[in-house]
C-alpha cells in the first residue's frame, strides 16, 4: 500500500499539474476575452467619431443654410435698392417701363419653358444616328442656313 508520504507526494504532484494546466487554460481562454473588450473598445471608439461626424455634418448644413437665406435676402434688399434708385435718379417713365418689363419677363420665362415642354413637337436631341454608323459634323446641316447665321451672329446682312 501507499504510505502516507508517497501520498502526500502524488496529491503535490497532482496539484502542481492541475496548476500548470489551469495556468494554460487561463492565458489561453483570458486572451481571447481581452481581445473581445479591446474591440468593443474600438467599436466604441468609432461610433463615438461617427456621432460626432454626424453631428459636424449637421451643423455644416445647418450653417450653410443660414448663409444661403441672407445671400437671398440680401439679395432682394440690394434688388429693392436698385428699384427705389432708379425710380428717384433715372426718368420716371423708363424707370417704371423697366421695372414693368423685369416683372413680365419674370412672369413669361417660367410660362415660356412650360409651354415648351408641352409642346409634343418639340423633342430632344438624339444622340444617335437615324442611318447606320455614326454622326457626322454636317449631319442635318444645309450651307445656307449656315451661311445666314453666320452673317446674322456677326451682323452682316446677306443678299
């Protein structure tokens, strides 16, 4: 049978090797788990920068938008400006004559482009060639035409 040393000496043993294979165990088991805290540590981190770049975005557009509603007011101020000036330096009747006419032509642009995109003959441009091949520099084009609105950009009259 087994003395009381030789008893004592395999419970030593055993314990010493229980030790060293629990040692291993926590280094290989405590790594894994100080690695998962350091990349939540990480994600914090980067949702933490995303708010804050979030936040910065938001004020950019905030800002710009209040700059953009003075540059229109300003603009309409200075509009209002050159209005009263003329009506009080210039003739009073090409004042108002042109005051007229800015307020019609305001009111007959936005007409002008609805009536023409309501037009059905009216059709964009192709980009591609009614024959096969490709477009060429004078497709469509007459000599004449060209020649009449050459003469007419540079101010000359044709016979």
């Amino acid at each position: 049978m087994l003395t009381l040393t030789s008893l004592i000496i395999v419970v030593l043993i055993s314990l010493a090797i229980g030790a060293v294979v629990g040692g291993l165990c926590v280094k290989a088991f405590g790594s894994q788990e100080q690695h998962s805290r350091e990349l939540e540590d990480r994600l914090a981190k980067a949702e933490s920068q995303l708010k804050d770049y979030q936040t910065e975005v938001t004020q950019h557009f905030l800002e710009t938008t209040k700059l953009v509603n003075t540059l229109t007011q300003n603009y309409r101020d200075l509009h209002d400006h050159f209005a009263q000036s003329s009506l009080k330096l210039a003739n009073t009747d090409i004042s108002r004559e042109f005051l007229e006419g800015a307020a019609k032509g305001i009111q007959t642009k936005g007409s002008e482009q609805a009536s023409t995109l309501a037009d059905p003959g009216v059709m964009p441009p192709k980009d591609w060639s009614p024959n096969k091949g490709t477009l060429s520099e004078s497709f469509g084009l007459k000599e004449e035409e060209d020649d009449l609105l050459m003469a007419t950009v540079h101010g000359r009259q044709t016979q």
